[in-house]
C-alpha cells in the first residue's frame, strides 16, 4: 500500500513539477526562519519558555536522525524504477523524514508558545511532508511516521512534563 500511495502522489507532483519542487524545497527553509525567529523573539523577551522551545526540537532531530541509522531505508527512487526525484538528493536513510519530522516539532513549539501560529504551521507541516513524497525522495510512510513522532514528543515534551 505504502508503493501504491507513493506513485499516486509522485504521478500528482510530475503533472506539477514547478509547484511541487517549489514546496518541497521552500517550506522547510521557512520552517527554519521561523523557528530561528522564534527563538530570538524568546531570548529578548527573557522567556522561560526559550529553554523547551530549543530542546525538546533538539531531541526530536537527534532521535529521528538515530532512528534513520539504524532503519537504514532506501528511498523510492532507489527501489522503484523509472522514479527520478523532482529535487536533488542523496541515497539512503529515507525512513523517517527528517524534513516532515522537524517541521512538525517546530509546529508544536510554536503551538506551545502561539495556538493559533501553531495549528497553521502544523497545516503547513502536512504540506512539507506531502511534498517529500510528491518530489519522489520519501515513501508515504516515511513522512506519516516522522509527522506523527514529532507530535507525540512536541506534545509530551511541551504540554505533559
């Protein structure tokens, strides 16, 4: 089922190749400016919350980067044939997405901090890891795990402890 969804979406992103490698490489670096603008908006306003802001992302990226090692997946254009990803990318470690993972736990942080950023930036972190898999460099599972990883540690990590 996973290949299936795969080449459905990948079909959809090929009829689409400039919007989907537009997204695929753009929304993540927005992720990055935001977060990094969240951080410093909490550094100057001297807020406590800066401290989970900045680790419980940190530990959310250094597991999922753990977890990758020892997967060690390949990616559906290593395994599939005539797959040719929509933007350039290296082999291996395709499980989970570390693209899809990050932009949801910066959407929880900012969750944590701004309700209503929160719940847009979590929209637009479906759209980071749909994609991942449109673009042809994750398999749909991939992108299902590392989204909803980081939303059960975000949660945890910012809203139980």
């Amino acid at each position: 089922m996973d290949r299936e969804i795969f080449i459905f979406l990948y079909n959809i992103g090929m009829k689409h190749k400039v919007s989907t490698k537009y997204t695929s490489k753009i929304l993540p670096r927005l992720f990055i400016v935001l977060y990094s603008l969240g951080i410093i908006f909490l550094f100057i306003s001297k807020s406590q919350m800066i401290i989970r802001f900045m680790t419980v992302p940190l530990f959310t990226l250094l597991s999922v980067s753990v977890i990758r090692k020892v997967v060690k997946r390949k990616r559906p254009f290593e395994t599939i044939e005539n797959i040719e990803p929509l933007i350039s990318h290296g082999n291996g470690e395709s499980f989970p997405s570390r693209h899809t993972a990050s932009s949801f736990i910066i959407a929880m942080a900012f969750l944590y901090i701004n309700p209503i950023i929160g719940i847009f930036m979590i929209v637009l972190a479906f759209f980071v890891g749909i994609s991942r898999v449109m673009a042809g460099v994750h398999y749909p599972s991939d992108v299902f795990f590392g989204g909803i990883y980081s939303l059960i540690l975000g949660y945890i990590g910012f809203f139980m402890i």
